[in-house]
C-alpha cells in the first residue's frame, strides 16, 4: 500500500498528487533555469553509484527548503482559509499565469529587478558559489538548499497551490510532494551530464508554456466550483462518460 492510500484521505491524495504533477511537468522549466546549476557540482571523477548519490543529496536539499518554505506559506493559508478565499485566489491563480504565458513575461527576470529579491539573489549566488567549489556531501546538500531559494515561479505557483490549504502540515506535505516531482528530471540531467545540452534544454523549456496554460484553465475552473479530475487522471475520467445506445 502506498504511502498517499495509506496515511492521506482521499480528497487530500489528489492535493498531493496534483503538487507532484506540477512539479513533475513544471520540472521541464527547471532543467533549463536550474540546469546549469545540476550540471556544475562538484562530482568529479565518482563512480554512477555516487554521482547518483550526491545528486540526490542535491536534489533532497532544494525539497527540504520547499518543506520548510510549505511550512510557512501554511501558517498564513489558515488565514486565508478561515478568510474563505480559496475559491478567488485559484482564480486569481489562473488568469495570472495565462497573463504571464500569453504576453511571455520572464518572471525570474521580474521578481530579481525587485530590491529585496535582487539583494537575496546576489547573496545565494555568493553562497552557491562557496558550495560548488566543496566536493563534500554537506556542501552539495546545501547547495540544493541555497537553489531552492533562488527566485522560480513555478516554485511560486506551488506556493500558492499551497496557500488555498488552510493546514501547515497539508501545505508543507504538498511541498514535498511538489520537490519529489521535480527529482526525475532534474536527476536525469545531473546523471547524463553534458548530454543535456543548451539546445536540447531549449526544446524542453518550449513544451512548458503548453503545460502553464493547462494548468491555468484548471485553477480557473477549480475556483469557478466545476469539477475537474484534481489528480490530472483525465483519461480515466473519460472511461466513465455516460454514452447514448
């Protein structure tokens, strides 16, 4: 039995495997923002084994900070939730990212030009570059955790996902779930190494707009109050459409 069937109510194992969907394709992003980063640690000559385990530790230190980042995003989402705004903030979730597809907006490049998170950006840069140079296991796990902190809207996104909770323990558990999506990808990058070249990142990152506008339409009708699979098992829910004779 599953860790989700087992410990999670139904309604709540949807939560948790909509966040590892959105970090599973939204992961497509992140080999092309955070790529560079997975590429440049400090590996050297290792056997697969550990090369895989380092990239792990990588990969473990950016799900921690998204726990913790859960962890806290929660403590406000019990207001918002109380407040009964998750229906507007899905919403308000949706039309957003449409916006930002549509019109191509650069989020990164939007939230670094913003003081308080350009000055953030310049000092987790400094400390991932004290961490690349550390081939240590230590040092590789927090160098995950410094990206973890790096401006991502998709990250954001996962944050607000995270919000319309109302539950600390929900929201850092959808954080989670959110990081282990992202692994895949990100690990597979960090493995075949120099095989993931600019052009092949750049064929990825053209398939997320795709993926954004999807996701778009589901926050939107989500807090429009229609259902809509909240697991993405869309062809499933196909096989289950009254049909006339």
């Amino acid at each position: 039995m599953s860790l989700t069937h087992q410990y999670l109510k139904p309604n709540t194992q949807q939560k948790m495997w909509t966040a590892f969907t959105i970090g599973l394709f939204g992961s497509l992003h992140c080999v092309g923002m955070c790529g560079p980063i997975a590429l440049a640690l400090p590996l050297g000559k290792r056997s697969r084994w550990q090369i895989a385990l380092h990239a792990l530790l990588y990969n473990f230190g950016r799900t921690f900070t998204y726990i913790t980042l859960g962890l806290i995003i929660g403590l406000l989402g019990k207001g918002i939730f109380l407040a009964g705004l998750q229906k507007q903030l899905s919403i308000f979730t949706g039309i957003s990212l449409l916006v930002v597809v549509l019109f191509s907006i650069n989020l990164e490049t939007k939230i670094i030009s913003i003081p308080i998170f350009s000055r953030l950006f310049l000092f987790l840069k400094s400390g991932l570059g004290r961490f690349l140079g550390n081939p240590s296991r230590t040092s590789i796990f927090f160098t995950g955790v410094l990206n973890g902190l790096l401006p991502c809207g998709l990250v954001y996104l996962a944050l607000v996902s995270a919000l319309t909770l109302g539950s600390i323990s929900s929201s850092a558990m959808y954080m989670l779930f959110f990081g282990l999506g992202t692994i895949p990808l990100m690990l597979t990058a960090t493995l075949i190494g120099k095989a993931v070249n600019l052009t092949f990142r750049n064929r990825l990152k053209k398939l997320y707009p795709v993926f954004m506008i999807g996701l778009a339409s589901w926050f939107i009708v989500r807090g429009l109050n229609f259902y809509v699979p909240a697991n993405f098992n869309f062809w499933e829910a196909m096989q289950n459409i009254p049909m006339c004779h």
